[in-house]
C-alpha cells in the first residue's frame, strides 16, 4: 500500500491522506508477481488513480471511496457480482454520467502525466471524452458507412485532410484486426456487418483517436465464442499501446486478458492485485467466495 | 395404458391453447372489422364526390377561374392558393417545430419550466382551429400589418400545426436509441454535434412524416382562414415565385389576397344553384385527392428512411 512504489509519482501532487488511509487492504500489485509483468519497471507507469471517489445517483451513493491505480499500457480488469458498481466506476473514466441528471462525483480521478482530474468540476467532459475512448456492452456503430464510422472521431477533432483521415482510418482498421474483412466495402453501412465485426468496428472507431485509455464496458456479452475470443486477442494485442480498462461479467475473461484485477462488491473496491495473484490466492473472503462461484 | 394417458394429457393441453387462443381470433376479427369501416367509409366518400363531380372533373375545371357560371367556374386560383399557403405553411412550422422538439428533447433541464412547456404544447393541440384564426386576426392581419395575405393565413396554420410538429417531432428524436448518442458523446462530441451529425439524421424519416401528417391537417383547414379573411372569388393569380430573370424568385405572392380549396368548396356548397354542388363536389374530390397524395408522399418517405436505418 505505498503508492511510491510505482515509478513516476507526481510529486508535484501530494497524495491525500484518504489515498493512504483508503479501503485497500490488500498489497499493491508488485512488479514480479504479475504474470504479464516483465520485471521492466519502466513500464510500469500510472496512467491514472482514483482516489477517495465516490458517485452519486441522487441520493444513492454508487462507489464508495474507491482507490485504485491504472498502470500505463495494461490490462485492468474490473470484475464484480450484477449491481456491484463496476460499470458505474468504468464511465465515471469517461464522464458517461454527466449525460444522466442528478449525478454527482465526489474524490477524484487523476490522469497522468498531466494530472488532470478526470472527474473535477471545471474540466470539461468533452475534453476528458476527447483523450479517453470507450467500448460498449452491445455493439452500437453509426448507420453510416464503416468509413465514416472510424472517421467521425477525427472529424470531431477537425481533421480536414482527405488523406490523413484515409490513413487513420485504415491503420485503426488494421490495429482493430478487421481491415482484411471491411477493406473492399468500406462504403457499406456499419450495421451490416455481423455482430463481433461491429465491436470490432467500434473499437476501431475508438482507437482512431489515438486514446490514451481505452475503456470496456463487457465489450463481449452480446456475442458469440468465437467472436469473443476474437476480442480477446485484439486486446491482448492493444495491450502494448494503449492503457485498458475492462469491465466483464466472465471471470475466466478478466482471468485471461487482463495483467490487474479489481473485485467490487457493493459499491465498495474490495480486492486489487495482479490478476494471476487475485485468482489463485486472494486475501480477501469475498473475493475468494466470488471467484470459486459462490455466489454472484 | 401409458400412452393412453400420455395421449389424454397431450388433448387436454390442446385443448386449454385452443380455448386462450380465441381471445387473440376474436381481438384480431374486431380489429379488422373496425379498420374496414373506416377504410369503406372513406372510400364511399371519395367514390361518391367522384361521381357527383364526374362531369367536372377535368382540365377546365384545374385552370379556370371562378365564375358566376357552374358551368365555367373553375378552381385555378383555389389550388394554386392552397398550394403556397402550404409552401408557406412548411416553410414556417418545419425549422421552428423541429427547432423547439430538439431544444425540448436535447436540451432542455427537466425542471418545472420545461413541464409547463410540455403540457402547453400537448394541449395546443387541442385548441379548436377557430380560435388560431381570431389569434391571427388580431396579431398576424392587424398587429404586423399583413392584411389578408398568403403570409398571414400561412402563419395561421403553422400555429395551428406546430404542436403536431413539435410532438412528431419529439417522438423521433426519442426514437434513436441512447447507444448511438453515448457512442457519439463517447467520441467527443458536442450535443450540438451529437444532435446535427447523429440525431436529426437518423430521425428525418419520423420528422418529415409527423410533419406531413401536420400539413395533411393544415390543408383541410376551413375556420381560421375564413376568421383571417380569405376570399372566395378571386379571378386572378398570386405573382409567380418564379421569375425569368435574376434573382429567379420572387416573395411578392405573398402579400397577395388568396383564397384556398376548402373556401372555395364552402362557397359553393353555400349557394342555392345545383349546378354549384358538382363544382364542390369535384372540388372536394381533388382536396380529398391531394390529401391523400401528401399522406402517400409520407409513408413513402418513412419507408426509404426505415429501409435506410434499423437498429
């Protein structure tokens, strides 16, 4: 629980005794436990933490003082029983719930290198959505053509140039692994791919960006094994460019795609550790019972 | 012995779907039976004021003018009015229906203001046509000064159609699912972007139609344009909108006096001549006529855009 463990603390940022004092029970993930880590401190650089953040539907405190640190170009997976908050904390990343009345943050969420509070009171939610890009539960592409689909974020951004645009789009086609499948049709519409080519298309929509993290939201639920396991792999390989945070439902998924995992339960951050740790020897009870299906 | 009672039990169960599916046969012959009336009795109506307006109906009649003779009187200046009321009509309902459905749907905060909003323009609705046409009278005739006119007794119906417009409106706009807008918001979008490049786009199939639909009511409208002072004989034209020479277009219509189909049609109906009865008649087929053709422009118009976009 010594957040100066990790490299590149900001020291321009002190870290609130809340951070300290906070619900982690459980060691911080160490370099050589991790069973993607390499052992390459470099790498292992914060991208973002949360600390002392709560959320609010109304009156319904939905996190509670959650903290946790996103390492740089990792996968995160944030797992839980139906209700226990995950999805809630993965879009307060990305400010989702600023479009729903009567939601209020509490705490903050730092990105870095910049420290920016993601979730502060005068950052803009536009400019937060312009840096970190997210992935839905159920595939939801425009009914535009797939061109236009990976193109619409760099035309938000004001890219004018025909080529440029042209660029991007094939190459976050080809980093979404989907090029070879939609590169003869790029006019035909985005719905009528079929269901993992559609995910795979909004996750190409949202690398086009370039984001700095990639959110998830049980990217796979809506499809089919294979599909899933397509996914799967697509992520394992954006695993070197870009940091990840994904939400799923399926164990063995967060046990297979991610190098963290954080369980949830009621709102609450019960358990963070490297993944391989988390599902062979948690600390904690309740993560033990949720892993082994007890209940959930 | 076993199978017969396998057997009994499988006719029972036959029996008991058969007795909870009567419901639906019955629910679905009402239905019919109900949509058929309506259908009949619109059908009847349009064959009979075919029939009683045969000897009419034809060129003459489209391009003559009124006249003090049945026979001669035709309804040229009561279509052509009709047609740029509407022109004006849609001109003037479409942006500020749609303007205020989207700020009502995108933008507005859920407070108290917002309700009263709603509920004014749900109950406009139902306010009876003849009271649009006093408004108007007072306001649009005498307050800004435009008299008679094709402006005015546009403005009068675009009143009078703006709730329709404004909650078909909303019920497309509502229509597109919050998936595609999270997934623009997602991307770093403005709402203005989410709405321009993403909302109205996807809901113009459901727009044009309520606004049709809109138009449809409009262009039956009696009352308010006879409060505001349409006249039911005019023996010449509005100056085309449409010009040889630059610019090409001309607004001059419409400060012009009209009159429009159903005046006309009243008017005839109106007067003691029997001869004047087939003029209405005829005149009333065609009204009929275009209504239907707006409303057929409509469900074509839906069809090309649902084709378009199924979530």
């Amino acid at each position: 629980m010594q957040p100066g463990t990790s490299t590149q603390e900001n020291p321009a940022r002190p870290v609130p005794t809340h951070a300290v004092e906070g619900r982690l029970t459980t060691p911080r993930p160490s370099v050589e436990v991790g069973k993607r880590s390499t052992g390459d401190e470099q790498s292992l650089v914060i991208k973002s933490r949360a600390e002392g953040l709560s959320f609010y539907y109304g009156n319904v405190r939905a996190l509670k003082d959650l903290n946790i640190e996103i390492r740089e170009k990792r996968v995160t997976a944030l797992i839980g029983p139906s209700g226990c908050g995950k999805t809630t904390f993965l879009r307060c990343f990305n400010r989702m719930h600023d479009l729903t009345p009567g939601t209020r943050y509490e705490g903050r969420i730092m990105l870095y290198p910049d420290s920016l509070d993601l979730v502060g009171r005068g950052v803009d939610a536009i400019e937060v959505r312009m840096r970190i890009g997210m992935v839905f539960q159920k595939p939801n592409p425009f009914p535009k053509s797939i061109f236009e689909n990976v193109a619409y974020g760099l035309k938000v951004r004001g890219v004018r140039s025909n080529a440029r645009i042209e660029e991007q789009v094939e190459q976050a086609l080809r980093r979404a692994a989907i090029w070879d499948e939609v590169k003869d049709r790029l006019d035909n519409s985005g719905l009528s791919l079929s269901g993992g080519q559609q995910q795979r298309l909004c996750i190409a929509r949202a690398l086009a960006t370039n984001p700095e993290i990639l959110l998830f939201d049980e990217p796979t639920s809506a499809l089919d094994p294979i599909a899933t396991a397509r996914i799967e792999e697509l992520i394992d390989e954006l695993r070197d460019q870009v940091t990840v945070i994904i939400v799923t439902h399926n164990m063995q998924q967060a046990a297979r795609v991610s190098d963290y995992t954080a369980f949830m339960y009621l709102g609450e951050l019960i358990e963070f550790d490297n993944t391989s740790k988390l599902f062979t020897n948690p600390s904690q009870k309740a993560t033990e019972d949720y892993i082994t299906g007890r209940y959930g | 012995m076993h199978a017969a009672t396998a057997d009994a039990a499988l006719q029972q169960i036959r029996a008991d779907v058969n007795r909870r599916k009567i419901f639906d046969k019955i629910f679905v012959m009402v239905g019919l039976l109900i949509m058929f009336s309506a259908l009949l009795v619109l059908v009847v109506l349009f064959l009979d004021l075919v029939q009683d307006g045969a000897p009419r109906l034809n060129w003459d009649f489209l391009n003559s003018f009124p006249s003090r003779k049945a026979e001669r009187a035709g309804i040229l200046s009561a279509w052509v009015g009709t047609s740029l009321i509407m022109l004006t009509t849609a001109a003037v309902s479409m942006p500020v229906g749609v303007a205020a459905a989207i700020y009502l749907e995108e933008y507005a905060p859920k407070n108290w203001m917002t309700a009263i909003i709603e509920i004014n323009v749900t109950n406009l609705a139902g306010v009876p046509s003849i009271i649009y046409g006093l408004l108007a009278l007072g306001l649009f005739v005498y307050q800004f000064n435009l008299g008679q006119s094709i402006a005015a007794a546009g403005l009068t119906l675009s009143l009078l159609i703006l709730p329709i417009v404004i909650v078909a409106t909303r019920e497309a706009l509502r229509a597109v699912p919050r998936a595609i807008r999270e997934a623009a918001y997602a991307l770093g979008a403005t709402r203005w972007e989410v709405t321009a490049h993403h909302v109205l786009p996807y809901s113009t199939g459901g727009i044009l139609t309520g606004m049709i639909i809109g138009l449809s009511r409009a262009i039956g409208e009696t009352a308010p344009l006879i409060t505001i002072g349409a006249l039911s004989f005019i023996a010449f034209l509005p100056e085309s909108p449409f010009k040889g020479e630059f610019p090409f277009f001309s607004f001059a219509w419409l400060k012009e006096a009209f009159t429009a189909m159903p005046i006309q049609m009243f008017n005839w109906v109106s007067r003691p001549d029997p001869a004047f009865q087939v003029n209405a008649a005829a005149a009333g087929a065609i009204l009929l006529g275009m209504t239907l053709l707006m409303n057929g422009v409509a469900i074509y118009i839906r069809y090309r855009f649902r084709k378009r976009i199924n979530w």
